[in-house]
C-alpha cells in the first residue's frame, strides 16, 4: 500500500494531470481509475456536427464523424465499421441510438470524447489510439441516476484495402477474454473487440458474418463515491491471433500508460520542431494543426514499410479510407514543408520507401495500395506509375532533404536511383525541347477531361526544370562532372523554353499548357504560380501572372480556383476544372510571396489558415466548391497536400526562411503582415546549429534578436520597407554594417549580410512610412465570395499604385498606417485610417493612385 501511494504521489509530481492505474475487480473484470485530459489551446469543444475525425496512431486508425459514427483499421485491414453506442434505459425494453443524445464533441491531439445524455445518465466516449500498437482504447467515463446498459454495435469486415481481398471471415464471442474475435480461415489476418465488464447478447453465426450488427452490452450501476472508466479494446490487423491477444491485453493493462505517451510525443513534436509565436493565434493554431495532421499521415505497414501516405477519410462501403495509400508525388510535395519546420524521420524514410519500389527503367511509382504485400500490385494493375511528375518530384525532394540535413550517406546511397530517375525523366521529351511530355511521361496537373489532351502542362514543365537544377547541385556534391554538365545543360535548354512557351502575351500571363501541335491551351489557372514559387519566372511576366492569379477569376477567401470562373469550362464542383485546391493555394501564396506581392499572399494564408480551422479537427480539406466556403461531397477531409500548402506558405512564404547546411548559410526575408509587430520562430534546425529569431516592429526601427547554439555560419536578412520609408542606420550589436536598399517588383527592399556566432543583435533605423492592410472579414461556412482582391501594389517615382477587384456596386475598406503622410488619392477616398474603395456603375476593377508627402 505504501509503495503504491509513493508511486501515486510521483506520477501526480512528474505530471499534473490524474493517473491511471487498472482495478482488478475479479480475476476477469477490469477498470479504470479516471484521469484527466489535458487541455490547452488546441483543445475543442462543440455540438457534434457530421463533421469529420480521426484518430491516428503508426499501425491503427479510428476514422468516424462527431456523431459517433466510427470505422477502424489496422494497416493494412479494414476491420470494422458502423461501431456505434446504443443505450437501454430504466423501464425501456428497446435499446435507442446513441445519436439522440449527442450533447458535446470535445477533441484534443491525444483523444477525441463524444458524449451522450439524458435524465438518466451523462456518458463520454474517450477515443485513445497508441502511437506504435495496433489497437485502440475507448473508455467510458459515466455518471448514471439509475442503471444505465450500453449497447455496442459494430459490423465486422477484416478485409484488406482494395484491390487486395479475402474470404472465408467468421467472428465468434470468446468467454476468456469477454471480447468478439474476428479472423479468417487462414488465421493470417485477426482482431479482437471487447470489454472485461462486458456480456455478449447477440448469437451470430460463428462461421459467417452476420448481416446484422454484432453486440456486447456493458451495465453501467447507478454511480457512488466510487468512480471508475470502463474500457472498450479493439486490436487486430494483419498479425497472428497470439499476438493480437497480447495487444489486447497489454491495451487494458494501463490505458493512461498509452494517453500519456501519446501527449508527451506530441509535446515533443511541437517543442523539437519549428515553433511560431505570432501575434495571430489563429494562425498560429492552424499552422500547428497542420503539422499535427502531417505527422499523423506517417503509418507503418506490416509487409511494405514506413511511409507517408495521402490522406485519409471514411471509406464507408469502399476499399480505402480517403487517399489512405502510398502516393509519391503527395510524400514528396509535402516532404517539403517537414523539411521546413525540421521534421527529418519520415521524409527520409518515405525517399527510401520509394526508391525501394522504383522501376527497372527509373521511373518513380505513384501510387502504391496499402495491401500490395498481399498482391501482385505492380503486374496486375494499370495506377503504379500512371504520373509523370512524380519522378522529377522525387529527385527534388532528394535533393531538398540532403540539403537541409547535410545527410551525405543518405545521397550516395541514393545515387544510382537518382541516375536511373534522371535518365527515365529525359527519355520522355520526345520534341527535344527540355521538357517532359505528358503523353509518354504520364499525368501532371489534371487526371481527367479535355485539358489533358496535351503535350507538357506548367506544372510538370516547372517541377522537371527544377529537378534538373536540383540534380546539377546534388552531382556537385557528389563528384559525377558529367551528370553536372549535362543537368546544366538540361536546366538551361528547359528554363528556356519554359519562359517562351507558356508566355501567352494575348492573356498576358503564363498559361496552363503546350498542346500536340504546338498551340498553346490559353488556360488562366493558378499551375502557373509553381514555377514562380521554384524562382524560376521573374520579372514583369511574374507580376502580371500574379495579378490574374489574385484577381476574383481564380482567388476566393478560401483558396485558389483550379481554373478561371471565366473560361467557357468553369464548374465550381468539378474536381479538375474549378473547383478551389488548399493544394495549389499554397504554391500560389508562397510565389506571391517571392515577387513581394504581400496582400495577395496574405489573403490566401489567412483562407489556408480558416480551412484548418472551420471542419475537420486539426485536418484540412482536399477540395471545395468554386463559389461558396464549403467542401465538396467528394473531398477528402484529412489531405496532407492541403497542409503542406499552409505550412509552406507561412514558412517560406511569409517569414522567408531558407537555408542549406552543407554551404552553412540561412536566409531570413519576413514579409510579415503590417498589423504584426512581432513575430517569434524558434526551434529552426539545420547540421549543427539550433537557432531563435525574433523580429520586432516599433515606428521608427525593426530590431532582430537571433540566439544560435551551434557553430558559426551566415546569416542573410531582407525585409520589405514601408513605402516612402528612409533607413537611417543598420546596426548588429551596436555597431555599423553594411546594408543594401534594392527595388524590387515595386517595393525596396533592405538587404544585409552578418555572421552569426551565438547572439547576434540586429537594430535598423528609419522614419516613418506608410503600409497598406486588409481590413476583410473572414467568410463563414457556405458564403460566398464577395471581398475586396488587391492584385498588386507598386512604389512606382513619387506615387503609389494599387490595383483592385471588387462587386460592382459595394464599398470596401483598406488600412493605412500613418495615413497623415498621404498628400492625395486617386481612385479612392481617405477617410481616417482607411481608403474607401467604391466600385460604381459596371466597375469591378481599377486602379488606385496615391501620392505621399515629402
């Protein structure tokens, strides 16, 4: 006794929360001593909504809806669905659904509660998925006036991810563990669901599924003093009975042993990986979300290894929980931003992943089903290597790890599979053009409809032109000259023909593709921000791209539209041809972003930001509607592309962080948003070196504090100044450096270079200028879009010009700081600190003029 109140006493030290020990009530009856769930910012509470939830462990998935709707999985089987909480009330023959009495849906990053009441009992469902076991743990946390009986229901499946199947699957009540085992006659593939306190009361066919939902019912007494968890265990995959069993028990031997780790992985995600503190929580709360909902998509399959998969969602009466598979294109497109917040283990491990499974002749598969150990997934079906962009994808997201990590080994393990990718990739330009061609190469940008009748598409153009670029530097460091030279040369002959071709000087913007015969498909879509955001476009046909990009043809307060609302082809839900991407949103922001284009870039974070936000917990939408805030029916809810756009775009987008730790150097060029005064990164990893920036914003000085704990290395800082602004003097710990002021794309731009050590101290000095800022509201679930689009703003002599879009008829307001240095307006009126914007008559579109004083 004594030893256990010791042991209580330093559990509660150690952690704040309560433990949780398991009570043995008789040698077969088992519960929990409760314990409570940590809440912090990211907790959520609200009316259950069909929204939907997941719960994600490395080998096991709870997929289900905040009305209590839940199918599970262990990778790679489906093993049941419709699992379900029915409840038998005092003087009620008849069991009622649980959803009648949905009062509250609460989730946090360990655990999601549904809870379920009446006059008769209060009920909370706690949903508990391990980190590294194949199982779950559902604890009933209850309070009952009179006895209350739980029904669960559940339709058994166990059976593997489509294409893969079986048959021959039974499921039969176990007396020695009060649990339903669910196998199949080779005993390959098994699960168990129970609960000590439970009794079966359903007799179903033992050597069949039954056609109707299987059942265990749990009393719940009438509560005393004495309060207790009751716990519900499902375990199984494809693993031997035995060792299921084990998983079983070991699930009900201390659940809180489970929740605990989960929160501490989850605190040490955050605290070891790239850190934000903006003035904006929410954003801040979305950024977190989506490297929450990016770490979750790192699974362990039993026959075919750890990787990235896509995404996830309910599979309903299908074979595959939402993009729940290995896709390459999607493990390496979102390999960037891990990158980018210093999240190294699964980018390096989905690379190896892939190369593993590459084609004889180089190319980079696609799309690899969870159950293709239990197939001939690669003879017997036509999607393996359906795309072509995956292959360059690959070769850059190599070389995107190998830089940021400085990992060598890895690079020249890799080497030869880099060779083979390389040379697969140049045997598709069957013109001689530098580029890859969709017709032998496979599928880029779209997957169906008249748009894919082409020869080469932006996105694949701009993905393989980059990769050549990324090859050239990774042969450099691995010594292979003629590799260098003839990616040198690729990159040069590509680059070029990717800046003449898809100029299209009639729309005066780059367009979607190239077709069979040459012609050009005069698209307006936002694919053409990809190889801006590479830094491949610059210049005038950047900025006029861009002010397409941001005008009301493709940008909504949710995202970007896959294509222009003014092409003869436009449908807001159709996948391909109109439909908004959070995906392509972040490419387009982040190339905002790299032309300086500010507002615009910022209007499509803040969109990103508000998908994490308003659906799913923690997750983020595939696809939404074209017209209103709202996605669509087929729409995956949990994509990791969707956030890998927000964490990109916040990263290198709006705090301009880039660095390469072989040549030991990070540039830093925030564009942070006139209405912050601060903003604090710590936790920026890269070789040796673990550093903190923080920026600060007062009237007349912007002042940088950077704390580095490794070894020396350079340091290149740029910031956007306010309009009209003089710098007076450029200071790092106190002393006088060297600065640069540049104009580019309409802004001038501060540049100067230090060597960091340790602190380092950064103050520059300025009067006063004038910046512009959006005053929009956010758009609520199923508006539509009707907000003010700024397409670009310029420092142009001695004025100001600002091009905007607008419905006609509507008056719209901009911020301004120090509206007092204003001497005139055009296209406006300056009333206090706000431009008033009205669009009269037809107008929707002009242009602003402002002069400042002297």
């Amino acid at each position: 006794m004594r030893k256990d109140l010791i042991s209580s006493i330093f559990l509660i030290v150690l952690f704040p929360l309560s433990f949780s020990i398991c009570e043995e009530i008789t040698s077969t009856k088992v519960s929990v001593k409760p314990f409570d769930i940590y809440k912090d910012f990211l907790y959520l509470s609200r009316f259950p909504t069909n929204n939907y939830f997941d719960q994600i462990g490395r080998k096991f998935a709870i997929l289900g809806e905040e009305t209590g709707d839940i199918e599970v999985w262990g990778f790679p089987v489906k093993i049941l669905k419709n699992l379900e909480l029915s409840f038998i009330f005092p003087d009620r023959a008849e069991p009622e659904k649980g959803y009648k009495f949905l009062k509250r849906f609460e989730a946090t990053p360990e655990t999601k509660i549904i809870t379920y009441s009446n006059q008769y009992f209060t009920l909370k469902e706690i949903i508990i998925v391990p980190r590294n076991l194949p199982g779950a743990i559902l604890l009933l946390d209850f309070s009952c006036v009179k006895p209350v009986e739980v029904i669960v229901n559940f339709i058994p499946s166990l059976q593997p991810m489509w294409p893969a199947g079986i048959g021959g699957q039974y499921c039969f009540w176990d007396e020695s563990l009060n649990a339903y085992v669910i196998s199949e006659s080779s005993r390959k593939l098994n699960a168990i669901i129970g609960s000590p306190l439970s009794k079966k009361i359903s007799s179903p066919p033992a050597h069949q599924f039954s056609d109707s939902p299987y059942q265990f019912k749990i009393q719940l007494p009438k509560m005393d003093e004495r309060k207790y968890f009751i716990p519900i265990v499902i375990a199984g995959g494809k693993y031997p009975r035995e060792d299921v069993k084990k998983v079983y028990q070991e699930l009900l031997g201390n659940p809180y042993k489970f929740y605990e780790e989960n929160l501490n992985y989850r605190k040490d995600l955050m605290n070891n990986t790239l850190r934000i503190e903006p003035p904006d929580p929410e954003i801040n709360k979305a950024f977190l979300f989506a490297k929450l909902a990016l770490d979750s998509l790192f699974i362990e399959n039993p026959d075919l290894g750890s990787c990235l998969v896509a995404g996830f969602g309910k599979s309903g009466s299908s074979g595959r929980p939402g993009f729940g598979w290995f896709f390459g294109g999607d493990s390496f497109i979102n390999s960037l931003s891990l990158l980018a917040s210093g999240d190294f283990k699964p980018v390096k491990s989905s690379l190896e992943f892939f190369r593993k499974f590459q084609r004889e002749d180089g190319k980079i598969s696609h799309e690899i089903s969870q159950s293709a150990g239990m197939i001939n997934w690669f003879e017997d079906y036509p999607f393996a290597f359906i795309h072509g962009d995956t292959t360059p994808y690959y070769i850059l997201a190599c070389y995107e790890y190998v830089k940021r990590t400085g990992d060598i080994p890895f690079l020249k393990e890799s080497w030869d599979s880099l060779k083979k990718a390389f040379k697969w990739c140049i045997s598709t330009d069957e013109n001689g053009d530098g580029l890859m061609d969709n017709k032998k190469a496979g599928l880029g940008a779209l997957e169906f409809g008249q748009m894919i009748d082409i020869r080469t598409d932006i996105y694949l153009g701009s993905i393989w032109v980059k990769a050549t670029e990324s090859f050239s530097k990774m042969a450099e460091i691995i010594g292979d000259k003629d590799s260098k030279r003839i990616s040198e040369e690729l990159f040069q002959k590509g680059l070029k023909t990717l800046k003449d071709k898809f100029w299209d000087e009639g729309k005066n913007s780059y367009i979607y593709a190239i077709g069979e015969r040459e012609e050009k498909v005069d698209a307006i879509t936002p694919w053409a921000s990809f190889p801006i955001s590479f830094g491949l476009f610059d210049g005038e046909r950047a900025i006029k791209t861009i002010e397409r990009i941001s005008s009301t043809e493709i940008s909504t307060p949710w995202g970007c539209r896959i294509l222009s609302r003014k092409d003869k082809i436009y449908d807001p839900l159709n996948y391909n041809y109109g439909a908004v991407w959070p995906f392509i949103t972040g490419f387009a922001s982040l190339s905002m972003y790299k032309i300086y284009q500010d507002l615009p870039a910022f209007y499509l974070l803040n969109g990103l930001a508000k998908n994490h936000l308003e659906f799913s917990y923690s997750s983020c939408h595939e696809v939404f509607s074209g017209e209103n805030f709202i996605p669509l029916d087929e729409s995956v809810p949990h994509q990791g592309f969707s956030s890998n756009a927000l964490i990109l775009s916040l990263i290198n987008g709006l705090l301009g962080i880039s660095l390469d730790s072989l040549k030991n150097y990070l540039y830093f060029e925030p564009k942070i948003p006139p209405q912050w005064d601060f903003v604090n990164v710590e936790n920026i990893i890269f070789g040796e070196n673990k550093l903190s920036l923080f920026l600060k914003k007062r009237k007349q000085a912007i002042s940088l504090k950077i704390k580095s704990s490794g070894k020396p290395f350079n340091f290149f800082f740029s910031i956007p100044l306010p309009f009209d602004s003089k710098v007076k003097s450029v200071e790092s710990n106190g002393k006088g450096i060297p600065f640069k002021i540049k104009n580019l794309y309409g802004r001038d731009i501060l540049e100067t270079k230090l060597n960091v050590k340790e602190e380092t101290d950064l103050e520059i000095r300025l009067n006063e200028g004038v910046y512009f800022y959006s005053t929009e509201r956010m758009v609520s679930v199923g508006d539509s879009d009707d907000t003010l689009k700024i397409t670009g703003i310029y420092w142009k002599g001695n004025k100001i010009e600002i091009n905007v879009e607008g419905i006609s008829g509507k008056n719209y307001l901009l911020g301004v700081t120090n509206p007092e240095r204003i001497k005139r307006v055009e296209g406006a009126k300056l009333e206090g600190e706000n431009l008033v914007i009205s669009f009269e008559g037809k107008e929707e579109r002009k242009s602003i003029f402002i002069w400042l004083e002297k």
